[in-house]
C-alpha cells in the first residue's frame, strides 16, 4: 500500500513530499507520491498564511471554511479601514452638488478606475457599471440587448453556466440554444461566419464552471468578435467571471469579452457588490434601453410628451438607475489596498489555491475502503488539477460507500456541521453541470419534480443515483490544515476498513429475552415544538391519543416576517424555553431561561378561555406555516405580551402559535421498510417523499394523524443504547471523551424504555429496539406498534440542558449507527389500529405512567 498524501509544510526542503500517514496509511489505495512546488503555497504573501490567518481573519479560528465558491471571509483590517474612512468623512448622496456629495462622486469615480485597472482594462476601451452583483450585471444585459432590436435576440449558453446565464434564455424572443460542449461551442463559432444575422445574438459562458471549477476557454470572445468584426453581425459575448476572478487574474485585454459580469464580496468578502464592464464598441446594446431611473437622464417630461434625455457623458450614468450604493462603493476602496496588501496579486492567489486544490485533489482520490473501492466520485478530470489555465481551486464530489453505494450528501453535510466542517450541497445554482455530471436527463428531473423533487431538499438519492453534489472550494487564506481537515473527516466517518456488518445488532432470540423486565423510565411531552420537554411527574397516569401523548407538539415557534417554524437546529437557546402543563389550572406555563435567572408566561390550554391573561390572546389569527416540509394552518397569538416573550429571549422576531386537529392536513409517513407499499403506490410516490394528495383509502390504511411532530407521534428511546453509546464516547479520542456523554434528553424522547436486571450476571440488551414489533405498556397492557428507526440529525449535539452546541453524540453515532447513510436511534411508534378501533369509547384506558411494565414484542415471534 502506498502512504496517504500529506500537504505539510517542509521548509527545508524546495518541495513538499507526501510522507507516510501512519494513522490511516492503510485505508489508501496504490498512488505514487506526490511532489509539488512548495514555493507556489503563499507564494508573493506579506507574511506567511498562518500568520495572515491569525491576525486577519480570527472567524476561521474555531472552523474550518471550505465554501469560499460562495463568498470568501473578508479581512479584519479592511473592515477596519472602512470604518475610520466612514468616520472620518462626510459622504453625501452623489447626486448633489454639496461638498459631502462631491466627496462621494470623487471616490466613486477613484474606485471606478481602480476596479478596470483590476482586471487591466483599459478605460479607453472599457467602462464600469456597478451593480448589486452578478446576477443583476447579466440581468441588465439581457433587458437590454432585448430592447436593442424590435425582433428581439437570440441566445445561446454553456451547460456548465449559473442559472443566472441560463435564466436569460427567457427573454430570447429569437430563441436559445445550450451548448452541451466546448466542442459544440468551436463548431458553432466555425460556422458563424455562413450563418449571418442582423439581429443580435448573445452567447453566454461562465469563465470557470462554480460546480467543478474547471476553467473554460476565454478564446471564444477574442475569436467570436472577430467573426462579427468580419461580417458585420451582432454577435455579443457574456462572461460571467464571478467564479473566476475569486482566485484568478483576469486580464481583460487578452480575453475581451464584450461584458463581463462579477461579484466583488467573491474576490474581497466585502462588500456586498456587482459589477458589469462593458466593451465600449459593444454599447450602442445599450441604446434602446426603455427603463430609466434616477440620474440615468438629463432632462425628462412627466406629463404630456412622452419624452426623456439620456445622459451622454458615459455609458455607467446612463446604466446606474438611481442613487449609487456609494457607500459599499467607498468600501471596495479598503478591500482593494488590504487585499493587495496582504496578497500582492491575483498571480499569488491563483498559485497558492491551486498548490492546494491538487493536493486535495490527489489525496481525495486515493481514498479506498477495504476492498480498494474508491471512497470519492471526483466530477472533474485529473489533468486540470495543478495548472490554473484548466482548474480552478474547486472539488465537485459524492461518496461511496464499499459496496459502491452513494452515502446521502445531506447527511454527510449534517456530520460536516458538528465537526465545524463549512461545505456546500446540492446542485449549487448550476443545474446543467450537475445534471450532466450525475448522468441526470431533463425529462428524468421534470418527472421526479413532479413527485415531491426540489432544489436544497433532502431527496438524496434516487433510482440508485445522487440529485446533488459535496463542493468544497478554497480561497486565498485557505491553509494546509483546512485541506487536511477536510480529508482526515472523510477518513475518519467514510472510509471503511473491515467488511460492514449487515445488521446494527444481533437479533435477540427467545432465550435472550427470558426474564428481562422493560419499564417506563421517563415520560416527556413537548408541548412546543423544538422547545425544552415537559417531563411527566411519577405517579401522574397520561393519556395517548391517536396523534400521541396528550398536549405533545401542539404549539410552536413561527417566524413573524416568514411565517415558517422556528427550529432548535438554528435557534439551539430554544432548548431553555421549558414548557410545563398544569391540568389542575389549565395553563400551559412557560419559563425562559436558566433556572436562577427566568421569566414566566401563562396561556390557557382552552381554545376558549381567555380569563387568564386577555382576550387579545386567543389564537384567532389564521395563518399557514411551514413544519418538516408541510404547509401546516396555524392558530397564531397576536398579542405583543406574548410575541415579546419569545422574541425577546430568543432574539428573532417570532410569536406563539397553536394547532389545531380539527383541521389537520398532516399525517405520519408510511413505513420506509415496506418495499409492497412502495411498488403498490409507485405513481403516488418517489422515495423519501410523502405528497399532500395521496388517495383518502391509503390515508386511512397507512398513515396517524400528527400534530407538529416530524414523523410519527411517539419516539421510543432505551436506557440500555444510550448507556452502551456514552461508554463508546467514552472509549473514543484516546479514552478522553467521558466529558462528552451525554443525557438520554438530547435524544427528545417521548418514552425512555429501561432495564431492570432480574439476577447477577445479567447485562443490559442496547438496541434490542431495533428488533421489537410492539411494546404492551402498563396494567391495561396498552399496544403500540413500533414502526421506523428515527434518523437523526445535528440536533442531538445541542445539550437540552444549557443550549450549547457539542460534538457528542452525533459523531459517535455516524461511526456506529449509520444504515444506508442514514443515522439511527431510537425507534418511532404509534397507538396500533386495535387500540384506535376497539377502544375509542374508553379513552381513560389510554394512559401510561413512569414505572409501567412494558412488555416488547420482537420481530420474529
């Protein structure tokens, strides 16, 4: 076997050499090692990236930020330099003629020149239009070249584009036409010259792919104006460089497209800034422009005459409709001087990203399980990582597990956010090179959308293939460490050594199960979503209903500007908002905070009564909101008192909101393990899905009605696995994890099963739920069916005690409980069909209380 590669800095040496690896040297499959020039890593820096790391950007102390696609962290001098520049200077609105106005027209006109020397344009030749970003840069070229021409313009674009290129499509009156290749790109250009035009076409690309980052040819614009310059038609070409520039130089006199689209905060982290320079012998697109606004005109008739006086001065103060973002603009004065300072030049970004996208490039693709499957499905080519000219610092991957299986990309995101691991997900805003990458055909995503499919949605995998990709994409301060943190996290939760083992645990026979005795241990409803439990006092009987325990889940958090649910996952200080029901007052009592240090609310467990606080209180305003994917109606409070109460605490603006089962539209899912159901009602459904529609009689069979619980209505949880998970912590990180365990709480339970051992020698069965059928609970031996595993996510890292996020449990569980990508604990369950149909009559018979026997039985009996 061949050592896995390692990136570490030598300095004595004028390379780095992959060294052996000894913790995981074994998991590699057969590589050569790797040597690469370690002059390119920082090269040209003010200081080493370490050191530019530690005093610039402290944000990225306790992370590891691998999404700089997006938008890459600003410096900590530059917001500092922005802000002695803002209070220093007076700034005025532009469009005065004050002194404080001419002061922001001056520095506007400064960053203007700045920015085309940027990227060594020639402001002879180029002009500058400052935009909200990308999107709006390439927006405002297809307004107008559509007004240039009363027959409209033909478009044409590069699959690999943004969806902002291939939304322009929609305004081509002409028609459109995508370009599935750099071959049919050449091709098309070969035959430009026989196919003439005199309306005006429009061909769009991406300067480097923001799914993969492979670089595509910026020849295209030099040889496809010369056509036109030959011809005479009115053949344009679109860059969208906002990918490119992040890490590259762009050099505008050799690539000369005739507009180029970009995002500032892509380059700089700061600000929040587009720009759009434009070819000045490409303007007279911009002629017919209908739109104008602000200080875009010299003179303009409100009334009568339908006249107006575009200004002619430049072609940027015919295009700026309204006032400038001047200050945003001052800023990008700051980010220019600190990012040529502590970098010197794009050259040196690009050399240094690139150092480090091979690295990571080579060592990703080594990774093998134990049978030497590859861990990492690369959606690049091998020959670009290493040279700028083909490769941009971005990896477009899925993994695979060692039978060749693709492990879920949101579950592998979850795991990332607990280990502090910043990466992107999906088809990130590119859908043609995601698409052709993961073999997808249009027709195949019109019909799985038609069956519950969505952008960002956890559909994961379908028929066997990916919907999405993991990106991880560098920057300029991206260091040594962030490389091998990503790949020491891919090793350590998805490289398998030894043969997986088929089942989580052993069935547990007969013989096993003799003489065990199960009971209730805990008892806990939550009343508000995603808020802190109500634990059921011993000796107080509680009664189940068909959606649960009594009162569970029946109020929550909604977003006052959104409307949709808040969730612990995003507002982890929710767990301190402990909701408590006294049956005796009928009140739902509400206490915020640290036990020392909390406020109170009471509200009615009444729909209609109102005496205890006020009449403003009754939930009368009718609202639909959004819960686990559902479109859910809502009761919501309007009162300010109670609106105040949550916000206040939790720092969002949100209010209280009640559900009510009379108007449920919400059911459980039906059974993931049922493969008969699934082929029965294939047209209905697609994996992982639960449309709204399904027919009433399949309703009836198959699903409970819930309140605002994720999946089912009750979750069972067992002493014996949370005591056998918290010994494995322990025994993790070199035995130093005992600090780590954690409460059965976290797992948000509505029952916690234990064990009582009958005799000496006997030991606890962890997981023995995984086997079990059906628990009979209590003296009146009350039947519940036990139903699917209940998949967890980051939400089980938040301690239910204090609000704090942690490592534990999650990471432990990826490495011992992961089935099929997804992590498993505890077991869903519902009040069975028996119960609902014999005993509705008789609902006092429905209760359960802490001590109650409970009787399990297993599958296989």
């Amino acid at each position: 076997m061949k050592p896995v590669a390692s990136l570490r800095n030598n300095p004595a040496s004028t390379s780095v050499v992959i060294p052996e690896y000894s913790s995981s040297s074994s998991l590699m499959g057969d590589a050569e090692n790797v040597e690469l020039p370690q002059s390119d890593y920082g090269r040209g820096y003010s200081a080493d990236v370490e050191t530019i790391r530690e005093q610039e950007y402290p944000l990225l102390n306790e992370t590891t930020y691998l999404d700089h696609a997006g938008t890459t962290p600003y410096a900590k001098s530059m917001i500092e330099n922005f802000s002695r520049d803002m209070t220093s200077n007076l700034f005025g609105n532009p469009h005065s003629m004050s002194l404080s106005s001419q002061l922001s027209t001056q520095r506007t006109d400064d960053v203007r020149l700045r920015v085309l020397r940027f990227f060594n344009a020639d402001p002879e030749e180029f002009d500058l239009v400052f935009v909200a970003n990308a999107t709006a840069a390439i927006k405002l070229v297809a307004d107008s070249i559509r007004d240039s021409d009363h027959r409209g313009f033909w478009y044409s674009y590069h699959i690999d584009s943004h969806t902002s290129l291939v939304g322009v499509r929609e305004v081509a009156d002409m028609g459109h036409q995508c370009f599935q290749s750099d071959a049919d790109v050449d091709s098309w250009i070969s035959e430009l010259a026989t196919t003439q035009s005199k309306a005006p076409r429009l061909f769009a690309f991406p300067g480097q792919s923001n799914m993969n980052g492979r670089r595509l040819p910026l020849r295209w614009c030099k040889q496809i104006r010369a056509v036109a310059n030959e011809t005479g038609g009115s053949v344009y070409t679109l860059l969208d460089a906002a990918s490119l520039v992040a890490t590259s130089p762009l050099d505008l006199t050799s690539a000369a497209p005739d507009f180029t689209a970009l995002s500032f905060y892509k380059i700089f982290g700061f600000p929040d800034l587009g720009g759009l320079i434009i070819r000045k012998s490409a303007a007279r697109v911009f002629e017919r422009r209908k739109y104008f606004g602000g200080g875009t005109v010299d003179m303009v008739l409100a009334d009568g005459a339908q006249w107006h006086a575009k200004k002619e001065t430049s072609i940027h103060e015919r295009l700026e409709d309204g006032t400038l973002p001047f200050h945003n603009i001052i800023a990008l004065d700051s980010a220019l001087d600190i990012h040529k300072r502590l970098y010197g030049s794009m050259e040196n970004i690009s050399a240094h990203t690139a150092f480090l996208a091979k690295g990571l490039y080579d060592r990703l693709s080594v990774l093998t399980h134990w049978n030497e499957t590859r861990v990492c499905e690369i959606y690049s080519s091998s020959i670009g990582y290493g040279s700028s000219k083909f490769q941009g610092p971005i990896l477009a991957f899925n993994i695979r597990n060692s039978r060749g299986e693709f492990v879920p990309k949101t579950e592998v995101e979850k795991l990332a956010t607990v280990q502090n691991l910043q990466i992107r997900t999906g088809s990130v805003c590119n859908p043609g090179g995601t698409a052709s990458s993961l073999g997808w055909a249009g027709e195949e995503l019109r019909r799985h959308y038609t069956t519950g499919l969505r952008c960002g949605d956890d559909h994961d995998i379908l028929g066997g293939r990916p919907t999405g990709i993991l990106r991880v994409s560098l920057g300029a301060m991206t260091n040594i460490k962030d490389i091998e943190s990503i790949v020491d996290f891919l090793a350590e939760f998805y490289v398998e050594t030894i043969p997986p083992v088929v089942a989580v645990n052993p069935p547990v026979t007969e013989n096993d199960s003799v003489g065990r005795h199960f009971y209730i241990e805990s008892l806990s409803v939550f009343p508000i979503k995603s808020c802190g439990a109500f634990k059921i006092p011993e000796g107080k009987r509680w009664e189940v209903k068909r959606e649960g325990l009594a009162w569970d889940r029946e109020w929550c958090l909604i977003h006052q500007g959104t409307g949709v649910a808040l969730s612990q996952k995003r507002y982890p200080r929710m767990a301190l908002i402990r909701p408590s029901i006294d049956l005796d007052r009928g009140v739902l009592r509400i206490t915020c905070g640290i036990l020392t240090d909390s406020v109170s609310l009471e509200i009615s467990l009444s729909w209609n009564e109102t005496s205890l606080i006020s009449t403003s209180l009754r939930p009368t305003s009718n609202k639909k909101t959004t819960v686990c994917g559902d479109q859910v109606p809502l009761h919501a409070y309007t009162s300010p008192v109670v609106s105040a109460f949550f916000s206040d605490f939790l720092g969002v603006p949100c209010t209280l909101a009640r559900f009510s089962l009379q108007s449920t539209t919400r059911f459980s899912r039906p059974r993931r393990t049922s493969r008969v159901w699934r082929n029965k009602f294939r047209k209905f459904i697609m994996p992982g899905s639960y449309p709204p529609d399904l027919p009433p009689a399949l309703r009836d069979t198959c699903q409970k009605p819930l309140t605002l619980s994720n999946e089912m209505p009750i979750l069972v949880v067992s002493r014996s696995s949370v005591n056998r998970l918290n010994e494995t912590i322990k025994g993790g990180k070199n035995g130093t994890g005992a600090s780590q365990a954690v409460a059965a709480d976290v797992f948000r339970g509505n029952i916690v099963v234990a064990e009582r051992l009958v005799k000496i020698g006997d030991v606890e069965e962890p997981y023995a739920e995984d086997h079990w059928s059906s628990l009979r609970l209590g003296t009146e031996q009350l039947r519940i069916d036990m139903t699917d595993a209940c998949q967890r996510c980051q939400m089980v890292c938040i301690d239910q005690f204090t609000g704090q996020r942690r490592e534990e449990p999650f990471s432990t569980l990826a490495k011992t409980r992961s089935v099929d990508g997804k992590i498993n604990f505890g077991r869903y369950a519902a009040l069975s069909r028996e119960e609902i149909e014999g005993l509705v009559s008789d609902p006092a018979h429905r209760t359960i209380m802490v001590g109650d026997v409970v009787v399990p039985t297993y599958q296989d009996d």
